[in-house]
C-alpha cells in the first residue's frame, strides 16, 4: 500500500509544512493532517439559463471579432 507524501498536501509549499511551520521531506509520508492537493471534482450543477445566454452572447462577439480581422485581411489581399 503506498501512503500519501508531503509534495501531495495542499498545506506543503517550498519544502515546508505550512500547519506545523517546519520543514520536511517532501517524500516521506504526510501527517495526519494530510489534505490532497487535488480535490475530487464534485457532480456539475447545470448550467443556469442566464449563465448560459452569456456563454453564448460571448462565443458570438468572439466569432464577428474574427470575421471582421478575416475582412480586413480580405480587403487587403483586394487592392
């Protein structure tokens, strides 16, 4: 069975423990107080409608700032 390290705790930074204010090995197993780094990613809430309108507002002012630098070019390319 491998055990958690120091380097995998969100309270380990720069070779240090940030709870106990010391230094450790970053290899030797954590403490008690270990707490991953990563979080397990929780189950997604859908989308809010608005949230979504937004996505979607934004995705299309991207898309006419694009055409409108394919214009130019175009334009440029015409003389």
């Amino acid at each position: 069975m491998t055990y958690p390290t120091h380097r995998e705790c969100a309270n380990f930074r720069d070779g240090r423990c940030l709870l106990l204010g010391i230094e450790v090995d970053p290899n030797s197993p954590a403490c008690p107080n270990f707490t991953p780094r990563i979080q397990t990613p929780r189950a997604a809430a859908p989308p809010s409608p608005s949230l979504e309108l937004w996505r979607i507002r934004m995705e299309l002012e991207d898309i006419s700032r694009r055409i409108g630098l394919l214009e130019m070019r175009l334009r440029r390319l015409g003389r």
